[in-house]
C-alpha cells in the first residue's frame, strides 16, 4: 500500500475511533497495533460466529443453533443475534476472539479453518449455578 492510501486509512481510523492527533500518535507508537490496522485486513473482512451446540439449562433461554455474531473487531452485530443475550455466555468469548485476532495478525488461519469450543461462564445446575451452554467458536468470510 502507497504512503498516500496508507495516510488516507490512518485519517479514517482516526475519525472512527474519535482520537485525538495525540491519541493517533499513541495508538501508531505500537507496531501490533500498527500491523492490525495496515496489513490485516480480516478484521473487516470476516466476522467471529459462536454457535451454540450444547445447551443444559439457560436464564437467557439460549437454544442449540443460536449464533452470536460479531464483526472482525469484535463487536457485536445485534441484527445477527437472539434477542437476549446471557452476559455469561458472551463474556466466555473474549479469550477466543483474542486468539483470532492473533490469527489475524499472524495470517496463520487464511481459510479460517480453527474452530474452538467454549462454555459459557456459569458453573452449570450441578454445581450451584443456573446452568451452562457450550458453543463453537469460528470465523467466516464476509
């Protein structure tokens, strides 16, 4: 990429994330950050799927099949999503979509082939809490 286009994308991020020509210096002194936005383009390219596949018990009525989506930043698209999400489960996500992004930045997983899966952080009825869902974490193409 151009210094020029290189620019124009610094001027964009830098308007998306509200920063000031301060906070942009802050935010560039850091070369993973740096490699993040200029070399990885999966984060706006792809979107982070958890599917729920195990369900024992769920406040927030989560069902097999359900998906909690996310854009390749990690926020959620609530469109994506059930109407009601438990915090718990959502909460579970945050190692998983740190290991993607590691994919990301490394370009170690360009077919998106590693999944994972995760439970959601209550203990399950068992053990004294409310119950647990398991769900399988992915990534896919836009």
């Amino acid at each position: 990429m151009d210094t020029e286009k290189v620019e124009k994308l610094w001027k964009r991020f830098q308007q998306h994330m509200g920063y000031t020509d301060a906070e942009m210096k802050l935010f560039r002194s850091d070369p993973v950050k740096v490699k993040m936005v200029t070399e990885s383009s999966d984060f706006v390219k792809a979107k982070i799927v958890a599917e729920v596949i195990e369900v024992q018990g769920c406040h927030a009525q989560h069902k097999v099949g359900d998906r909690i989506v996310m854009n390749g930043n990690g926020a959620l698209l609530m469109a994506q999503c059930p109407e009601k999400l438990c915090a718990f489960a959502v909460a579970a996500l945050e190692p998983s979509v740190n290991r993607i992004y590691e994919r990301f930045i490394a370009h170690s997983d360009p077919e998106y082939k590693i999944q994972e899966v995760v439970q959601c952080h209550d203990i399950g009825l068992e053990k004294g809490g409310w119950g647990r869902i398991f769900m399988k974490v992915s990534v896919e193409k836009i």
